[in-house]
C-alpha cells in the first residue's frame, strides 16, 4: 500500500505543477477538449435519433465551459 501512496502523491505533484497547468490551458488542449466534446456529442445525437439535439448541445456547452478556456 505504501507503493501506492507514493505513486499518488507524486502524480498530485506532477498534476499540480506549473508546467502541467500551463499546457492544460493552452489552445492546443482546447483544442483536444473540444474535438472529445464534439464526438461525444455527436454520438449521443446519432443514439438519441436526433429527439434531443438541444439538450445534448446544451450539455456539451455546459461541459465546454468547465473544462475549457473559453
């Protein structure tokens, strides 16, 4: 278990570094999130047959925003 713990508290270190938050936030992961957003979305409309484009649109714009930049 310690093994574990140790793995932990480096990976919170690492998550928690300037240069990780930095490229968190850069375009080229806006741009990641948005093309995964864009397919989820994509996928959950073709399942839905289209009956609810507005809410899974207003889902991914809510999600866009937490995770996003913009």
């Amino acid at each position: 278990m310690a093994g574990l713990n140790d793995i932990t508290k480096k990976a919170q270190a690492f998550l928690e570094s300037d240069s990780v938050k930095n490229a968190l936030k850069s375009e080229k992961a806006e741009g990641v999130s948005d093309k995964l957003l864009d397919g989820v979305a994509n996928a959950a409309k073709k399942a839905s047959g289209g009956k609810h484009d507005d809410k899974i649109d207003g889902a991914r714009d809510a999600a866009d925003k937490k995770i996003g930049n913009e």
